[in-house]
C-alpha cells in the first residue's frame, strides 16, 4: 500500500465541488481512506482509480438523475415521434421544449449553486445533466436505429432527408451516420447552452445561499 | 409511530448501533458491506446517512482526520432516541408479520 497515493485530481476536484460544505471534507476522505487501505492493494492503481471514478460518478447520478430521466424521456419521445409518427411536425413545438430545457437547467444550475454554494459545481452538475440525458439518447438511438429503419424508409420525407445527397449509402448506413452528426451536433450545442446556464444558475443559487 | 425504516437504513442504523464510538463515514460501509455480503457504493451509505440526519434519526459531529485521509475529518454518527424507536418498530413489525410462520417455509410439490 502506498499511503500517498492519489486517485485521478480531475476526479477528486469534481467531488469536492459537487458536494455540500459540509460534507466536502469528511465524504472525500472517506473515499481517500477506503481508495488507500482497500482498493489499491486489491485491485492496483488502474482499477482503484477507476473505482475512484465510478463512485464520483454515482455522486453526480445522485445529484442529477430527477433532471436526466424526464429530459431524456422527452428527447426519446419527440424521436420516436420524429421518426415514425410525423416527421413533418415536432411533437413539442420546439420553442417551447427550448424554453423548457433552458428553464430546467436553470433551475438544476440555482439548487445546486444553493446547495454547494459553488458555481463550478452547479455548472458541472447541469452540464451532468445534459451529459447523461444525451447519453441516454445516443443509447436510444443505438437500439432504435434498425428497428425503426424498415418503417422510416417507407416515409416520403426520410426518403427525401436520404437522397437530398445522391451519394450510393444504404438507408441504414446514412442512418447511422445522420445519427452520428446530430449526437455530435446537438450534443456540443446542448453542451454549451447547459454550461453558460449552469454558471448562471449557480451564481443565483450562491447568491440566495448568501442570503439565507 | 415512528418512521417506517427500509431495509438498507436499518443495516445502516445497526452498524452506527454496533459500531458504538467508531462509526464514521467509511467504518459504516464496511460494516454495511459485510453484513449485506455485497460491494456497497460509498454515496449510498453517506445519502443515506444525509437521511437519517434529516430525519433526526441520528447525529453527527466532525472529528480529528487521519494521514492516511489526507489529514481530512472524520464524520462520527450516533443513534437518537427516535432512531432507537425507529428500529425497534421495524423489528416488532417483522416479527408480527412473520408470526404463526414456520421456518424454514417449505415449497408445495
């Protein structure tokens, strides 16, 4: 056992800042003692380190999840609705669903930035949010991509999105590779609409934090 | 009545019970571990821990850290009177329901 070993910093500065105040000493030294005295003589250094990261990983899970399951819910029924219902029509109009998105990122942001009293870790707790949610949805699509295919090429505007460049791809093949484009896409946007509303919030919540 | 009790904060309460003036943050794993004879996550005993504390089911007082913690306090947790009550009402409900129940059950063929 080396006892001044040291999990990823990366992953103990994103403890630290997730956490309340009161907890930000005795929760990571907890996890310090049971990394040095347990897991690194158990497992070594590159499977306690990464025990080190799945368990702060469970921390934001904890803190996110109530946001993630109903926004990717949401973005897994307007693409079902998108893909097989009318592809014509949103099933959400989509400046309401932005309005919504934005607004409960906010509020993640402001609850999080009370309950740290730290920006960084209401921001990265959105960001959190929007990282799993899409994660979930590059899931989704993962499964969904040739179940639905047989029943989108059927549909005159999946056959048009398909052709609007003639190249020789099979449907299925552009399909994944739309699939790709759009998780990348929408992914960076969504990535940074949630951090710029992260910082946002959590400069509220530290405020009302103050305050109180 | 006091609160109903699930499982996993009952084998929580009984380690900080069994644990007497050790019971801290990572020692309550341990226990919690050895007793459910599963790998355990860290966050579910301190969520649960956080819970409790809510519910003034237990307390709790920072102590001395350690080298090995990085010298980083130690949380030190205790039983209230409600916790007490708590887990003796959990007790008493189990044996209600199990009584008249001989054990072990056995299977219809």
């Amino acid at each position: 056992m080396n006892p001044n070993a040291q999990p990823p910093a990366w992953a103990a500065w994103v403890l630290a800042s997730i956490l309340p105040s009161r907890d930000r000493d005795a929760v990571p030294g907890d996890l310090l003692e049971e990394y040095r005295l347990d897991r690194l003589p158990a497992l070594g250094k590159v499977w306690a380190d990464l025990w080190f990261v799945g368990q702060v990983v469970r921390q934001v899970w904890r803190s996110t999840w109530f946001a993630i399951v109903p926004l990717a819910a949401t973005l897994m029924l307007g693409d079902f609705h998108h893909a097989l219902i009318d592809p014509y029509s949103p099933v959400f109009p989509e400046n309401v669903f932005g309005t919504v998105v934005l607004a409960g990122f906010l509020l993640v942001g402001i609850v999080n930035g009370r309950r740290t009293g730290r920006v960084a870790g209401a921001t990265l707790l959105t960001t959190g949010t929007w990282a799993g949610a899409w994660f979930l949805l590059g899931l989704w699509w993962a499964m969904t991509l040739y179940p639905f295919a047989p029943f989108m090429r059927e549909s005159p505007y999946w056959i048009q999105a398909w052709h609007y460049k003639p190249n020789d791809l099979s449907f299925e093949r552009w399909l994944l590779y739309d699939n790709i484009g759009a998780f990348v896409l929408g992914g960076a946007f969504g990535l940074s609409i949630s951090t710029a509303a992260g910082v946002a919030g959590g400069l509220v919540g530290r405020a009302l934090r103050a305050r109180a | 009545m006091a609160d109903v009790l699930g499982s996993f904060e009952q084998a929580v309460l009984l380690a900080i019970v069994r644990l007497g003036r050790d019971a801290y943050g990572r020692a309550i794993l341990k226990d919690v571990q050895a007793r459910l004879e599963r790998d355990v996550a860290a966050g579910a005993v301190h969520a649960t821990l956080d819970r409790l504390e809510r519910k003034k089911l237990v307390s709790s007082r920072l102590g001395a850290g350690t080298p090995i913690r990085d010298g980083r306090a130690r949380r030190y947790y205790s039983v209230e009177a409600a916790g007490v009550r708590a887990l003796h009402d959990a007790r008493e409900t189990l044996e209600h329901v199990w009584r008249g129940v001989t054990w072990p059950l056995k299977a219809r063929s």
